[in-house]
C-alpha cells in the first residue's frame, strides 16, 4: 500500500530527489523491491546510525517489511471489499498486528527512537509500515492500548521530512475491533436479484488444449 513511500522518504530526509526504483524483478514484493531501493539510497549515512545501532536498524526494518506488510495485507483489501471477507483469516492477521504493535510499543517505552538517539532508517520502515494502520484502521482505543509506540509514530509523522515527502496523516477515529464484525461479502457492486453460491460435484467438461485442468468438482 504505502510501501514505495519508503524510498521518497528516506529521499527527503537525506536531501535527495527519490530515485526510480530499479528492480523489476515481478518475484519480489513491491515492499521489498521498494525496501531494497530505500536501503540503498540511505546506505553510508547518517540515517543507518552508528555501528552499534545496525543490528537494531536490521531488525525492525525487517519487522516492517516481513511482518507487518504481510499481515495487512490480508486485512485491507478485505476490509475495502476487494477480495472476499474471511473472517478468521481477517483476526487473525489483525491480532498480529497487535502483537507486532506490542512488541514496538515496549521497546520504545524506555527510549525516543528505535535504534538510536537520533532518527534511523528503521524508524521510517515503521512509520511507513503503520502509516494506513493509525490512519484508517486504528482508532484511539486501540492507540491508547500503545501510548510510547503511538508517540513515536507521531514524532515521525511531525517531521518537515516527512509531511514534504508523505503528507499529513489524519489519525483514524474508528477502532480495528470493527472490522471483526463485518459478516457480509460483497461480490458485485449491483444485482437485480439475489443469487447463491455453492459446490457443484458434477465435473466440468474439459475442453482439450484447454486452460483449465480437470477437477472433480466446481463452484456455481
């Protein structure tokens, strides 16, 4: 979603102008590829901190890219009705969020930023990470449930940097505890009458040459 955000960030902070990003490589995700572009430009400076903050850079920069993209990316898409709403899938991947989001919340408790005194790339993998999160999805309840890693969200949120590069965030009134609620899929954006969807356990022909493998079964 906002993952390409990462690289006219880390851009804006250096003073740069944010430059293309060069892996085509459709294998990857577009959060790594932009990831990997944003690493790139911020390599040798001042935002991959000091030596001994590179583990701590690697690590939640890693949690950005590899935990929480993934995971809302099983939520948006069926919160905003683009694909089918599972409702255990969706709880699932919100209550990983809420772990992620606990796990930043306590290390941020005893400091300003997450891997130094200053802020590092690893503050803005997180903040791009979670920027639709406490924009659209979390609400205050949730927010007050992580007060140090809201606070840091904020701080970053705040920087000149950051509003050139990414804008203003308005933070979400609703709370993510709506969305385990929702019990309807929405198919097509209109229909005269109602239709059922079903199993059917007779076996489609198989045209020969065809695209579609043989199966026992199918859905009507």
């Amino acid at each position: 979603r906002n993952s390409r955000d990462i690289v006219p960030l880390v851009a804006a902070f250096l003073g740069k102008e944010a430059p293309a990003c060069c892996c085509q490589d459709e294998s990857v995700s577009p959060a790594v590829r932009a990831m990997t572009a944003a690493r790139a430009l911020a390599r040798g400076s001042p935002l991959m901190g000091p030596c001994k903050a590179c583990t701590l850079i690697d690590k939640y920069s890693f949690i950005a890219v590899a935990e929480i993209v993934p995971a809302l990316e099983a939520i948006f898409p069926a919160v905003e009705g683009k694909t089918a709403f599972i409702k255990p899938a969706v709880v699932a991947a919100a209550e990983d969020v809420k772990r992620i989001c606990k796990g930043l919340d306590a290390h941020l408790a005893t400091r300003t930023f997450l891997a130094s005194e200053r802020i590092t790339f690893a503050d803005l993998a997180i903040y791009i990470a979670l920027r639709d999160v406490f924009g659209k999805l979390f609400g205050a309840a949730f927010r007050a449930e992580f007060p140090h890693l809201t606070r840091h969200f904020v701080t970053i949120a705040n920087q000149d940097e950051t509003i050139n590069a990414c804008g203003e965030v308005v933070l979400a009134e609703k709370d993510l505890a709506t969305i385990k609620t929702k019990r309807t899929i929405q198919f097509v954006d209109w229909c005269p009458t109602g239709f059922k969807i079903g199993i059917n356990y007779q076996p489609p022909a198989v045209v020969p040459n065809g695209d579609l493998a043989k199966v026992q079964r199918s859905l009507l």
